[in-house]
C-alpha cells in the first residue's frame, strides 16, 4: 500500500525538536510502524503544480495524509486522477482543502482527528480576543523601538469585560471559547449557528443564540469565527455584512482565512469599520509576502493580531493529531470501525453536519 503525506518543512526547527511531529523531518512518527508491515510512505511538502511529489504520487497512492497548516489542495480534478484513492487523512481538523463532494462523488473517505486541537485553538481566540481588545502589539512594538507613550497605546485600549461577544459557529472549539470567555464578565455571550447547543451546554455558557446573522454581528463588540469552511460559509464575512458590524467591532477568525473577504476585511481594519483583525488562517497557504492581511492597520496603527496558521498546532496538539492519524490508520488497515466523531466523508458519503446543511 502506498500512502503518501502532505507536510510542511521544519529545517533546524525539526531536527532540533522530535515532537515537532507534522514536519516532513518527523513525519508524523509513523515510517517505522508504515515500513515495518511492508507499506510505502512517501513524505513530501511539494505540493503545488502537476510535477509536485503530491500531483505525482497521488497518481497511485491508496492513502492521503495531509493538514491543515500546510493544505494539500485536493481538487475535483485531482481526485479524478487519483485513481487508486481510498481514505483521505487530516492530521488535525479541518478537511475543506479536500474537494468533499468529489470525494463522495469518487467513493473516497476524508477523516479528520476531530477534538485533537480544539483546546489549542479555542485559547489562541481568547488570546487574539484580549490582544485587539487591549491593543497589546501596538503596546509591545513601543517597547521594542526603545519609546515610551502611554496615551498613544491607551488611547485604544479597552476592558474585555462589560462587551458583547459572539461566535459563529458553536461546535467543539466555539462552545470551548464561550467557556473559557465566561469569567470575564462580559455583557453577554452570543452564538449563531444552525444547530442549537445542547440545553445543558448553552446553560453552563448562558449564551444566547441569534438566528439572523446579520442581527447577531450587529450586538457584537468582538466576533469570533468558529464554523468550518464550506460552500454555506465561503465569503461569509464579506463588505456587505461587514457593513452590519457594530462600528470599531473586532474580529477574530482562527476557522479558515476563506471564511472573510480578503480586500473587504482589510478596507475595514484601513477605515476603522473593524478596529483590529486577528487569527492564523489565510485563503492561500503560505501567504503569499504581499497578502493585505500581512500589513493592514487601522486608523491608529493597531488592530492587526495576525500570524502563520499555527493555533492548533501546538507541540500539545501535535502529539494528538499524530497518534489520532495513527489510529485511524490502523484501523483502515485492520478493517475495524472509525470513531464516528471522526469521519466526514464515510463510505456513503457525509457523515457529519458540520460541514453545510444538506
Ligand atoms: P465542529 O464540527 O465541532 O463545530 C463546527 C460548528 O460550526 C458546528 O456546530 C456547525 O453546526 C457550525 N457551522 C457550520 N456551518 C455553519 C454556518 N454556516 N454558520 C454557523 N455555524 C456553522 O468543529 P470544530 O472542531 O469546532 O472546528 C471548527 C473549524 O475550526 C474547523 O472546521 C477548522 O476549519 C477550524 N480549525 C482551525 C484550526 C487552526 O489551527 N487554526 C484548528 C482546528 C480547527
């Protein structure tokens, strides 16, 4: 069996540290296992254009492993090539890179290691959340240029408590971020979602939901993005809704760079209709040196809280997401049952409701 991985280079990093184990270098710790039961395993980064390592292998191999921070775009027009395709792996959560309704078109499974690096990514909301609120890089750049002014950093510095936040999307990372939002003593915490939290859940956070979204986005002083991405979410948060937004709101989006209007998002943070911007995840990935988000500042030099997709990465989730691929591997090949929380796509087709209402 030929299984092919999709990963990102570590260089000095990876060789120095073994747990970094979503690098080409260390390979999710699976060779030895692959190797020593006969199996192929071909690990590359090259991924981008018809002669990429991922366009040629993908001709014949069985397995797919790819993540998130270092998307493997898996097109409708590569799965048509992917003849010998059978299981698509996400090491991490988040499968949009993979063309889904291909996949169910071409019988192809897409797992995902569903709750590997909920936690990490719920606590980088919070810490982007608090970084724009009390425009924190701001603060921090003065310090690093040797200056010291008060006023010009205070001037747009806020308490987190008192405001109104809401996130789209409650599943398991937007249910974690209203949790862990709960002591702050904020007016209120809101959700927009199709599915409803359960009682007991949505009694522990006491947040409300709001079925209008462009009603919900209009109570909000900070808005965080927690859906997956999918046709029903792509361009979501786009000038249109942005328009909708309180004045000077703040958004954060870890969930998927495509989820917000690239150009629109940007005019927003210029004008100061949003007041700061942060998250990890780009509409391409690597950001291309030139992206707007790289750059963009609002009226008063503050408000951008970005950085390269590495929320759910953490050494923590890592190890997670690598034994969790482990495990769904073994199971493949031992022909036992997936743990359902774990499949997207199955064998007959959409497993989960979380990506669109079907
Ligand atoms: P989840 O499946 O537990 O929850 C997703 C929730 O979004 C569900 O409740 C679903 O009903 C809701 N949803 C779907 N479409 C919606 C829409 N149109 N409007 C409002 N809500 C909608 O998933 P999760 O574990 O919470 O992860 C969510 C997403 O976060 C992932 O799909 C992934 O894109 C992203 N993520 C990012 C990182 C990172 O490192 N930045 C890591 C993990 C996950």
């Amino acid at each position: 069996m030929k299984v092919l991985a999709i990963l990102y280079t570590g260089g000095e990093a990876a060789r120095q540290e073994p747990r970094l184990l979503g690098t080409t270098e260390n390979q999710l710790g699976i060779r030895e296992w692959l190797e020593s039961q006969g199996h192929e395993y071909i690990v590359s980064e090259d991924k981008e254009g018809p002669d990429s390592a991922f366009q040629k292998h993908l001709a014949d191999a069985e397995v797919l492993i790819t993540t998130p921070f270092h998307p493997g775009y898996l097109t409708a027009e590569l799965m048509e090539k992917a003849k010998n395709l059978k299981i698509c792996i996400t090491a991490g959560v988040g499968s949009d890179h993979i063309d889904l309704n291909a996949a169910v078109k071409h019988g192809v499974e897409v797992l995902e290691v569903s709750g590997s690096n909920v936690v990490s990514v719920a606590e980088h909301v919070v810490m982007s959340i608090l970084l724009l609120v009390r425009n924190f890089v701001p603060a921090h750049e003065m310090i690093e240029r040797g200056d010291w002014q008060v006023s010009d950093v205070a001037r747009n510095a806020y308490d987190l408590e008192g405001k109104v936040v809401g996130t789209i999307g409650a599943g398991r990372i937007g249910f974690r971020v209203l949790q862990r939002l709960k002591p702050f003593n904020c007016k209120e915490l809101l959700y927009f979602d199709y599915a409803a939290l359960p009682e007991h859940a949505s009694k522990e956070v006491e947040a409300r939901r709001v079925e209008d979204l462009k009603d919900f986005v209009s109570q909000c002083d900070v808005v965080t993005v927690n859906c997956p991405l999918h046709e029903g979410t792509r361009g979501l948060v786009n000038a249109e809704l942005l328009k909708h937004f309180k004045k000077g709101a703040w958004l954060v989006n870890t969930a998927r760079g495509a989820i917000c209007d690239r150009e629109a998002v940007a005019a927003a943070v210029k004008s100061g209709q949003l007041n700061g911007y942060s998250g990890d995840v780009w509409n391409v990935q690597p950001a291309p040196k030139d992206h707007p988000w790289r750059y963009m500042k609002n009226p008063l030099g503050g408000g951008n809280g970005m950085v390269p997709h590495y929320s759910g990465t953490t050494l923590d989730a890592q190890a997670r997401y690598a034994a969790g691929t482990r495990s769904i591997l073994e199971n493949y090949l031992t022909n036992k049952p997936q743990e359902p929380q774990n499949v997207i796509i199955g064998k007959k087709g959409y497993e989960t409701k979380a990506y669109g209402q079907r």
